[in-house]
C-alpha cells in the first residue's frame, strides 16, 4: 500500500486509498462507491461515500505508465 500511496502524490489522500482498497476487498456485491463506504465507515456512510466519491472521480492523480501492476499489488 505504501508503494501506491507514494504514487498518488498526496497524503491526504492516503486514508481514501485504504478505504477503497479495503472495500474491493469486502465480500459487497456491488463494487460501487456507496456500498464501499458503507462497510469502511458505517457510522459516517455520508462522509465517506464523498470522500470515496472525490477520490475516484475528481482527485486529480495519475498513475502513469506501469501502474497497473501496482495497482493490482497494492490492493492485496
């Protein structure tokens, strides 16, 4: 995970990564942002789901060429 965070640039974006990839990994049928914040935060469902949803959608990180293998290595 460090390897991956390191890449994105930003520490504040450190705890949205580990949410995300802590979601994927959670057995919730849909793979979508809501349900992801629901089992990362289930006392803050709201914050979290926009936390994610900036993350994902409007964070402006790139993760350039070799990533994928990274990509898939971090989220383990």
């Amino acid at each position: 995970m460090k390897g991956l965070t390191e890449v994105i640039g930003h520490a504040d974006r450190a705890e949205p990564l580990r949410d995300y990839c802590t979601g994927l990994m959670m057995p919730v049928t849909r793979k979508s942002v809501e349900p992801l914040a629901a089992v990362t935060a289930r006392a803050r469902v709201s914050a979290k789901h926009q936390s994610l949803l900036h993350f994902v959608g409007q964070a402006p990180w790139f993760l350039g060429r070799g990533s994928p293998g990274l990509m898939s290595s971090a989220c383990r």
